[in-house]
C-alpha cells in the first residue's frame, strides 16, 4: 500500500456528493466507507489512494454508521486526512492516535475587525512586518517564554483559560472557542517528561508547514444574516490563526503509538495497517491516551489564545488604536485533529461516541447546546481556510451534518500534491513572485517552505467547499481573501 498508488477499489455513487465503498470490498469492514465529493474530485481522490485508507477505518471494532471521509481527503497516517469516524465504547469501540494525528488540536481562529480594506491596504506592509515580528514563528522557534512544569501541567488542565486568566485575552473568548477551549480530563500525569520539555517554550508560536497567520478582506457576503451575526460584512478586514500543539502534541502522538501498537496485540484487535493501532476506549491504555491528547488539545487553544494576543497587540500599534476601539473581536475557534466523547443519534439510540476528527471540522446546526448562545439561532460558524493564493471560507453549520456525519466537514483545501512533489515544481522565490503579482504580501522564515505551500500544491478549496453545501452538510456565509500572509 502507497500513497502514491491509484486506488483501484469501488466507488459507488450514493446520493448528490456521495460515494460508497462497500463493506464487501474487503473481508473485516463493518460498516461502508462514504467519501463526500463531486465527480470531478471523485477523479482526484481515486488517484491518491486514501481511499483504500477509508475501508481499513471500516474495520475498526465498535464503528459506527459508517467510515467517513470528507471532500479535502487525502493520504495520512493511518487514518485518510478529511476522516472522520465514531466508535461506540458499549460496542468495543477503540481510540487510534492515527485518528487524531501528531498534530493534536490543529485548528483554526478567525478575528474580525472594524477595519475596512481601504483602512490597511496603505498599510498592509508594515502590519505584515508587526505581525511577523510579533508572532515567533518557524520550525523550533518557541514563544517569547519558558513555562515552569507547574505553570505548564495548570495550564494543560485549564487550556485557553489559561492564558487568559493571565492577561492574553478577554472572557468573551472564551465564549466563542469550542469547548470554551479546555476538554476536561486532561491529565498532566499521563503525559512524558519528554513532551513536558517540548512544550515548555512554545506557547504562543505559530510554527511552520501548512500552518499560517493571514490579514483577510471580506470579498463576497452569501448569506448576509449569518454575516453580520459573525461579525464580518463585505469589505471587513479579518485575521486567520491555522496552528495547533506544536511539539508538545506530536510527542504525545509519538509516544502513545508505542503504547497502542502493544495494546492492539494485547486485545487481539486485527489490524490491516499497523497504523491503526489503538485501543478500546474503556480501557487502561485508551484512557490514558486521551488524557494525555485532551492536554495536548488544551495546549493548542491555549497556544492560539496566546498568538491572537500578540496579533491584537500588533495590529493596535500600528493604527493607534486599541484592540477593543478596533473590533478585534473572535469570531469563532474549531479544531480539526481530535477524538472527542459527544452523544448522538445511532441505529441503536442515543449513545455517547468517540468521535474522530482528522483534518476534519464541527459543524453544529442551529439550536444545538454546544453553539455559542450568540450564534445558536443560526448554527456554529464553520472556518474552512484554503491556500494562501486563492481565498477561504466561513460557512454555518447545517441539520443534515449532524445526521450523517456526526456534525462534521471538511477543514480545507486538502493537498493535491506532497511537500517535495511542490518543492520540485516551484521555488519560494517564484511563489513571494506570484503572490506580490495578486496584490498579497508574504513574510516567512522558509522559501523553501513557500514552496510546498504554493497554490497548486492544494485543491481548490472552492470546489471542496461547493461539495459540503451541495451535500446539506454546511452552508457558505462569505469568502476571504487574503492581503497579507506570514509563515514558518
């Protein structure tokens, strides 16, 4: 099995954006895989093979409805990036870390502003340069301090909060970040030292690959109502914050694959890929793997807390103004790598599921209890970024996500080439060329990692996006473009 083998496995269709695998296709799968894409994606994903990806997921013990896996699928450890699958403790149900991934709470925070294009386009060099210069970025470049071993186990318990107790945001924040920013049952103790030691120094740093800060512009409202609920009108000026739990959350990945491979042998659980090793989720092993992710998962929202910090800070001295007189208000934080207990409708009732999250994102539809109480009438804002050519998109949840795919959807572009495939094709200078051509400063401490960023290294997130609201799962609530981009 490679990832750059064509999956040669049936693709059945299933209803408007919608594909299935049958659980025939391979001796062990439980349930179907349903892969959400149009036709013209449907081609791209066949190439890739993450769907043969999908079919092992099916074979996991205690799955539920089915194995799913989002329009912006693609090639990942174990799990396809854009999977999403449910697993029933009362059935078996297992934790995987290749359901979650090494980077543990990456997700995605956007701020919207007073500001107008016409206020920063005069200005977009020097906000650029604040922010990059603000915000430490780049591959093992940690944050502006160093965290006790006290310090950090409070604030692996407490997440966002955290930071924000200690000056580094407003208790509104708090409100608008998904799960108030902190699963409990996060345990310190579950965590190794080495982790500890990782994660000390990189709170409030951005890090580098496909993470990124973006200065956006609101270039097309589709639904105007939930625009001005969230804050951002045609012309609005916003600010995108994509990172997660640095090295601290690939440390926790790393060492509880050690863990999982013995207790998968340990349960007797048959595997078609090692990578899927895992535990049940009732037990020693499954338990202590998610204490340890929800801590990685607290440091996440924590570390975007902190970065949305200094970006306020950047952006107040340059035009003079405080963060509050500016509107720098959070829109929304949703995480996309997770494995979170939730309740949900299953053909057996009403059951409490893990549910697996990789590169995929919640989409809670209105009137849910776990959507902000200033967004319930309308549903939780959806912030699916793209690539730093084209645009991103804010979208809403909608009633049939929660049906079908445990309120979840995609959470981006999805690559459609690797890291060296793009650093073969383009270098970063042609890619700072390209960029500054479409109006859009870029800062970044790698040009090597401007090119394996670069536009056509991604699907176009349009097309991704087009599918989650064709399918009912989410609907558009306006586009944003960028202006000014900085990465690691």
């Amino acid at each position: 099995m490679s990832p750059g083998k064509a999956f040669d496995g049936p693709l059945e269709p299933a209803g408007e954006c919608r594909w299935r695998i049958p659980k025939s296709y391979k001796p062990g799968m439980r349930v179907d895989g349903i892969i959400y894409a149009d036709a013209h994606l449907a081609d791209q994903i066949r190439g890739d093979n993450a769907p043969e990806q999908v079919a092992n997921v099916a074979m996991l013990p205690g799955i539920v409805r089915a194995s799913l896996a989002m329009p912006d699928i693609h090639w990942g450890y174990g799990f396809p990036i854009g999977g999403v699958a449910a697993m029933d403790p009362a059935d078996g149900g297992v934790v995987s870390p290749g359901g979650v991934g090494y980077d543990i709470n990456c997700g995605v925070r956007l701020l919207r502003s007073d500001l107008t294009r016409e206020d920063v386009q005069p200005r977009i060099d020097d906000l650029v340069a604040r922010i990059f210069h603000a915000v430490p970025c780049g591959v093992g470049i940690g944050g502006h301090r160093d965290y006790s071993r006290s310090e950090l186990a409070r604030l692996l318990r407490e997440g966002a909060a955290y930071v924000v107790r200690h000056g580094q945001g407003w208790d509104d924040d708090l409100d608008r970040t998904e799960a108030r920013g902190c699963l409990d049952g996060a345990d310190p103790d579950a965590v190794s030292d080495r982790a500890m030691e990782r994660g000390r120094g990189q709170v409030g740093s951005l890090g580098a690959g496909n993470h990124f800060l973006e200065v956006q512009v609101v270039d097309r409202v589709y639904d105007a109502q939930a625009a001005d609920a969230f804050g951002t009108p045609e012309g609005a000026v916003t600010f995108m914050i994509h990172c997660g739990s640095r090295g601290f959350g690939h440390q926790v990945c790393d060492d509880f694959l050690k863990v999982m491979r013995k207790a998968a042998a340990k349960y007797d659980i048959q595997l078609p890929d090692k990578q899927l090793c895992c535990a049940p989720v009732e037990s020693d092993e499954g338990q202590r793997y998610l204490a340890a992710m929800r801590a990685a998962a607290n440091y996440a929202w924590a570390n975007r807390q902190a970065i949305m910090h200094l970006v306020r800070e950047a952006v107040g001295n340059v035009f003079g103004r405080s963060a509050e007189r500016l509107g720098l208000d959070l829109v929304y934080d949703v995480c996309h790598n997770i494995a979170k207990m939730e309740e949900h409708e299953t053909p057996a009732g009403r059951r409490r599921l893990c549910v697996h999250r990789k590169g995929a994102t919640r989409a809670l539809a209105a009137g849910h209890p776990e959507t902000p109480a200033v967004y319930r009438a309308l549903g939780q804002p959806v912030i699916i970024p793209g690539d730093m050519g084209r645009y991103s998109f804010l979208l809403v949840g909608e009633p049939r996500a929660m049906e079908e795919t445990f309120g979840s959807v995609c959470h981006g572009a999805g690559r459609a080439m690797s890291r060296g495939e793009a650093r073969r094709h383009v270098r970063g200078e042609e890619v700072r060329r390209r960029l500054a051509d479409k109006g859009i400063v870029v800062m970044a401490r790698s040009s090597a990692g401007l090119a394996e960023e670069y536009s056509d290294a991604y699907k176009d997130v349009a097309d991704v996006v087009d599918v989650v609201e064709k399918a009912g799962l989410a609907r558009k609530v306006c586009r944003l473009r960028p202006l000014g981009v900085i990465k690691g």
